[in-house]
C-alpha cells in the first residue's frame, strides 16, 4: 500500500491595524509599524547631536570626568567615547552601532545607531538615527602645563666643574640620538650645567639612569613636601636629582693618586685623558700603558686635571725617532693604536729668539713629523699646586707633555666643514667668545676621533656641500666621509614643497 505525505501549508490570519486599518499579522498593540512609530519614539531622551574634546597636542579625546584617551579615526576607542557621551542610551537595547564617513578636517564625527525597545504590551520597536558630534579644541591639562613651561614635579640638575662645556656638547648628542630627553616640559641652562624638568618622578628616573650609562657620574635624591591632604592622608613632593659628572675630559693631564695608580697595574701617575665614556681612559705618554678608571675607582680615589687647555703651549716638532718594540719597556696592557716615539720640540713663541729645545716622549709618534705644530704643557715654567704632584719625584716628572697635534688653522677646518649637528637647548649655544671657542673645540675633536664619532648623529650641511670647493688643498686635514652623514629630514607643511 502506498502512502503519500502531502505539504502542509500554514496559513495566518491577518487583522487590520486599529489606527489606519492596513492588514498586518497580528501583535500585541494590533498596530502597523507605521502607527507605531508615530505613537512612540525609542529615541526620545537620546541626544541626536553631541560635542568631543580634543586635544591637538597629543591627539588624545576628553572621556568624562576627566580622562583624556588616545584614540584614532573610526576606532573601538572612539566609538565607546561616543556612545558614553549619550546619556540616555542605557534606556534602550543598542543592536548596532557604526561609524559614517565625513571628511577628516570638517570637524564632524557621525555614528549610526540601531536601538530597539519594547513599546505597547510587550510589542518590540526598533529604529536607526544618527548622532552628529562636533569636535571641539580643547588643550589637556598635561599640554597645558608643558606649554606653561613653569609646572614641574622633578628636575634633574646635571654639572660638572670645569671651565669649558665640551663634555655638555657630547652629553647633548648622546640625548638627542637616544632621545632621552622624551617628556621633558622645560630645558635650562646654568653656569655649571643643565637642567631637566619633568612632569612625573618616573621620567626623571630614566633620564638619571641613562646618564649613569653613558657617562661616569653619581647622583643624590632630595624631595620637598608641596601639599599634604589631611582627610585622605596623601602627601605631593617635589623631587630633585643632583647628577655630578667627573671634572675629567678629553686631553686633560692628569696626576693620580698612588693607591690608585697602584691598582691600575702601578701606571705611572702623569696621563693623559684619552676619551670619555662610561669609564675615563687613560694613557702613559712614556710606556703607552692604559687603564680605565670607572665612576666609583673615581670617587673613592678622586683627582683633578692639571691645567685647563687655556694653559695649553704651542711647539714645533723639530725631530721625531720612533723607537723600536725592542726597546719599549715592558708594560700591560698597552694600546696598539698608538706609537711610542721621542721628540725634540721648541716653543713657537721663541722661534728665532732662543734655541732652547725640550726632550720629551709621547704616544703620538704615527701622527707627528719633523715641521708639524702640536699642543702641550710645559712642567718647567709651571707652578703646581697639587698633593699628588708633590709626592712624585723631581726626575720622573717629564719636562713637557705633548697632548694633541694642531691639523690646520681653525678658520680653513670651519670652512671646509660640510656637515653640523642638531641641538637641544639655544641656552646652551649661547653666542660668546668661550662657548664658540668650546663648541669649535668640540666639533674638531669628532673630526679627529673616530670613537666619539660613532655616539653622534651627524648630518649633511646643504649649504655647504652645494658649494664646488677645492679638495685638493690641506688633504692631510681629518674630514667626515659623506657616507658618516645622516641627511637631515624636514617635513613641511605644504605637501607640494612650495615655499613662499
């Protein structure tokens, strides 16, 4: 027997809407949509236009009461902004919720809703708007006091005592390639130093602790109580960082102390300060020994620098003999970029007036020929007041101390120079006699040391390098190749590059 199952077609019954008599499928009002909607609004009560805070500074939007949020175009973040702007929206169940597009400068933030509601017994409504906020410019009160440039929660204060900024000009490049000057409100500069003014502790704690990385210092803490809240028990303080670099530099003569020199594998107590990093390097001009002295061998064993570079003679190199390995004394461990050679000099100023010459040896025997002008100090004519230098005997004392060879005059080096750096504070390069002759000073030495070359940004000077010079005059001046040279990057405001 065969059985057949036939569709089963389910049919409703229709009625008609009580307000316009449309036939619709029965509900709980007996109304159509239509009818609805002109009996009950969801939306009542919901703003249908608003109003964001933004901040230009930092890019960031006002979330009420007080918190500003960084937030992008057509993000998750702005969007809950948005909707907590609404206030009546926690009234009705919210489906959907999008952005629409409008141009990035017209200042207008549109967002689509989809809300639905129950209305007339138990029946459920929903409905799309628009909600249109208008993009207010408000400034945060971070940017507020960083523009204010006189808020301030913690200063870190940076000195050293000596009488030239040179190690300021290279502490200032290192802070600009590593940019650690991030979140600084303010930059002074002080007779002995520069100071950095930050908005929180934590800032001015990495500033402190980059230093401690890159040169040898120490630092004290010291806080002063501003505001004290009786009722909640908090306390607001001001903080200082007191950061002392050593008073030792490039080219600077140094006596040491002899407990120390006798740590530092009995060097002989007069050096030279070869260069500065996280340690002091130092070198015996007559044996070529080196060492390393640290922040704290420094400051449990402290010494000074015998004279400033002002005191600094000019000498004629009037015979060089390099002397053989064979012949060198024995000494561990010794630099192999330099060679150990003795010279006869004489004083520039006394040129045709005397024929006195100076017997000296020094660790620049590569560099120097018969004919060349070096910089040294002359021990005979000097009067010392030094406790270290007293206890070094009469016949170990050298007679002069060569330094550094002059490459030059200084007027042909600034004009051949084609690259410059960037800086942090004006304050710093104030124009006066010292600090042109510091920073000209500084700007030689990164001609001449490849070391300290390789801790600076150096950038391309396009006025100068436009400039058809004659390279064939003075190739024995040091120079920066090209390929050393960053090209400085600006970003104008007219897409076009049109200048006016």
């Amino acid at each position: 027997m065969d059985f057949s199952l036939g569709e089963t077609t389910k049919t409703t019954n229709l009625i008609l809407c009580c307000q316009c008599g449309t036939e619709i499928e029965p509900n709980a009002s007996n109304m159509c949509v239509s009818c609805i909607r002109t009996q009950v609004d969801i939306t009542e009560g919901i703003p249908k236009q608003a109003v964001l805070y933004f901040c230009r500074n930092c890019n960031r939007y006002l979330q009420p009461p007080s918190t500003w949020v960084s937030a992008q175009l057509e993000s998750r973040e702005l969007l809950s902004i948005c909707l907590k702007k609404l206030k009546g929206i926690n009234k009705v169940r919210l489906v959907d919720a999008g952005f629409v597009w409008t141009e990035p400068h017209s200042m207008r933030i549109k967002v689509k809703l989809t809300v639905q509601k129950e209305v007339m017994n138990g029946a459920v409504l929903q409905q799309v708007f628009v909600v249109e906020f208008t993009v207010n410019n408000n400034m945060c009160d971070d940017c507020h006091r960083v523009e204010a440039k006189d808020f301030w929660r913690a200063v870190v204060q940076i000195r050293q005592k000596t009488d030239h900024k040179k190690t300021f000009f290279f502490l200032e490049q290192l802070i600009l390639k590593h940019k650690a000057h991030a979140n600084t409100v303010n930059i002074k500069a002080v007779h002995d130093g520069l100071d950095f003014f930050y908005s929180q502790k934590q800032d001015a704690r990495k500033l402190v602790d980059f230093l401690v990385n890159v040169v040898p210092c120490r630092y004290q803490c010291a806080q002063e109580l501003v505001s004290h809240d009786i009722r909640n028990n908090t306390f607001t303080y001001k903080y200082t960082f007191s950061v002392e670099i050593v008073p030792i530099c490039k080219d600077n003569i140094v006596c040491l102390p002899p407990k120390l020199a006798q740590i530092l594998g009995n060097i002989s107590p007069i050096c030279i300060c070869t260069h500065v990093t996280q340690t002091v390097h130092l070198i015996d001009p007559n044996t070529l020994q080196v060492a390393d002295v640290s922040g704290t061998q420094f400051w449990r064993y402290p010494f000074v620098n015998l004279c400033s570079p002002k005191r600094f003679v000019e000498f004629m190199v009037m015979q060089v003999d390099i002397i053989p390995e064979k012949d060198r004394p024995h000494r561990v461990p010794v630099s192999n970029k330099h060679v150990l050679a003795d010279l006869w000099v004489s004083k520039v100023t006394e040129n045709g007036l005397s024929d006195h010459q100076y017997f000296c040896r020094t660790h620049l025997g590569h560099l120097l020929s018969p004919g060349d002008t070096v910089y040294g100090f002359d021990f005979t004519n000097a009067n010392l007041n030094n406790p270290d230098l007293e206890k070094v005997k009469a016949e170990k004392l050298p007679d002069v101390v060569i330094v550094k060879k002059v490459f030059g005059d200084k007027t042909t080096r600034n004009r051949k120079r084609r690259w410059k750096l960037k800086h942090l504070h004006d304050d710093l390069h104030m124009e006066t006699a010292s600090n042109e002759r510091d920073y000209t000073d500084f700007l030689e030495d990164l001609e001449e040391d490849q070391i300290t070359r390789q801790h600076v940004n150096i950038y391309k000077d396009k006025s100068k390098i436009a400039v058809d010079t004659d390279d064939t005059e003075d190739e024995d001046l040091p120079q920066i190749s090209l390929q050393e040279m960053l090209d400085d990057l600006h970003i104008a405001d007219d897409p076009m590059g049109d200048e006016d």
